[in-house]
C-alpha cells in the first residue's frame, strides 16, 4: 500500500528538475528528500542533471556564444546565393 | 589629416568580407539552434542583409563578429515565435512522450544511472564531448530541446521562453524535465559509458 509520503522514482526525477528552476514548496522538498535518502539511483540522477547544468553554465562562461560544433559548413550554393543577396540588397 | 571624429561606421565594417570571414561561425551557430541546414542558411542570409541595412548603427563598441551574432540571435529568436505560433507545441499530454519508456510499470529507472559525473575541466576543452552533446541536444523532441537550449546556454529567463515558444510555466517545467531525462540518458550511453572503454 502506497503511503502518503512515498513518491516515485519517475516523480522524484520531476522533482529534480522542477529544483533546479524553482523552490520547490516545502511538503515537495520532504517527500524528495526521504525518496533521495532510500533510492540511490534518483540521488545520483540529480547529481547528474544538476552537475550538466552547472558544465553548461560554465561553457557559456568561457566562451559565449561559441557553437558546441564547428564543422559544419555553408554549401557553395548557399555561400553564392548569401553573397548574391548581399550585391543586390 | 584624417580626423577621428569623422571616422564612419564604413571604416569598422566589410561586408564584402563578411561571408568568407564570418559565414560558417554564423551557421554554426544557427545549427547549434535550428538542427535543420536549409533553416540555418536562410537565417544567417537574413541576418548579413538585416546587419547590411544597420550598418550605420555598429559603433564598433564590440567585434563586427560579435554584432553580427548578435543580429543573427534575433533573427532566430523571431524564427522560434514565428515557427511555434504556426505549429504550436503539441504533446505536452505525454501522450506521445518518450520520456515514458525510461520508467518501468513502478516507476522506476529501468537503467539505474551509471556512477559518473561530468568533470568540467576536463570536458570544456573537449570538441569530441561537444559533439556528441550537440547529437544528443538535437536528436531531443523539439519544444524540450529548443527550451533547454535557451534555458541552460542562452540563459533566457523562463518568461521570455514561454513567451517564444506559445507555452505557460507549467508546459515549461514538463519540457526542461523531459529535456533533462533524455538528454542525460545519450549522454550516459554516448559518452560517459564509453570512457571507460577508451
């Protein structure tokens, strides 16, 4: 029988999320917390998911507005079209 | 003698150059945002014709790259609105999440997370983990993924996001979860499950 103060796993990782947006209401922040303490797997998410977002932040940091990747390229037509656009315009 | 005060903003700009020197940064970046090539091309073209009409405005307080990519967040910006206000978010019921399969018939992980964490370090100055974070960021279902992106490296304040993509705070906090959910999942069995193989 499911007690009152028992969540799920799959709640709890909602809760997790909603943490780093929110402050989580009070009766929220208990039920997360007995579930962290009894369910590993749900303690090492959050660490996870709070630790992508702080690798993140830390990378718009050193280089804003840097591209995750850079090799891709404009194709020869695009390249023609834009420069074509640009003497008209 | 040429006199500083008459320098003109023709003087700080090239737009002749601009294509060679800039174009593939810019579309870079725009696929960082859009995923699809024809989409990003048509947004870095929109953005060097809207930066050729303010050409007067650059002052040159910033780089000529850095105005530029400034011109062309807008133009992506004004793309989001625009593209959700025609197809307006649709599964946030989770009829369609796929979020769903990660969780068995209790609710709980069906693959207990691996004991890693990210070591920044380490992986700020690794192309190859960026790479697969970007093939993890755009393989995510596009409002989670669009949200997240604005959210964790745009650094947009959730208000301004929900006003972008047509959605309330609460469709918000479902698609930054789902986010977070799948994308911690790829980057698990992408990345962080291969290292130690290596």
């Amino acid at each position: 029988m499911k007690s009152k103060f028992m969540i799920t796993c799959q709640e709890a990782a909602r809760l997790l999320s909603d943490d780093l947006e929110y402050s989580l209401p009070i009766s929220k922040r208990i039920y997360l917390k007995l579930h962290l303490g009894m369910c590993k797997g749900c303690k090492v998410y959050g660490e996870q998911i709070r630790a992508l977002k702080k690798l993140l932040h830390d990378r718009s940091d050193q280089c804003k507005d840097q591209p995750l990747a850079e090799d891709s390229k404009l194709s020869d037509q695009a390249i023609e079209r834009i420069k074509r656009v640009l003497d008209e315009s | 003698m040429p006199s500083s005060a008459s320098q003109s903003s023709e003087n700080l700009v090239n737009p002749s150059q601009w294509v060679d020197l800039y174009g593939n940064y810019l579309f870079n970046f725009a696929l960082g945002r859009v995923r699809n090539h024809t989409e990003a091309e048509n947004l870095v073209q929109e953005a060097f014709v809207a930066a050729l009409k303010s050409m007067e405005s650059f002052q040159g307080k910033s780089s000529e790259k850095t105005w530029l990519t400034g011109i062309l967040k807008h133009k992506i910006m004004d793309h989001y609105r625009k593209s959700y206000r025609e197809q307006p978010v649709s599964d946030l019921q989770g009829n369609v999440d796929r979020t769903n399969d990660l969780f068995d018939d209790n609710q709980k992980m069906k693959q207990q997370p691996g004991g890693w964490l990210p070591n920044p370090k380490e992986l700020l100055e690794k192309k190859e983990f960026w790479a697969v974070f970007q093939g993890c960021q755009h393989k995510l279902p596009k409002a989670a993924g669009d949200a997240f992106i604005l959210k964790e490296v745009e650094k947009l304040d959730s208000k301004v996001i929900c006003e972008t993509l047509g959605i309330t705070k609460s469709n918000y906090w479902v698609l930054m979860h789902r986010a977070r959910l799948l994308l911690r999942q790829c980057l698990e069995e992408n990345w962080f499950n291969l290292e130690n193989k290596l």
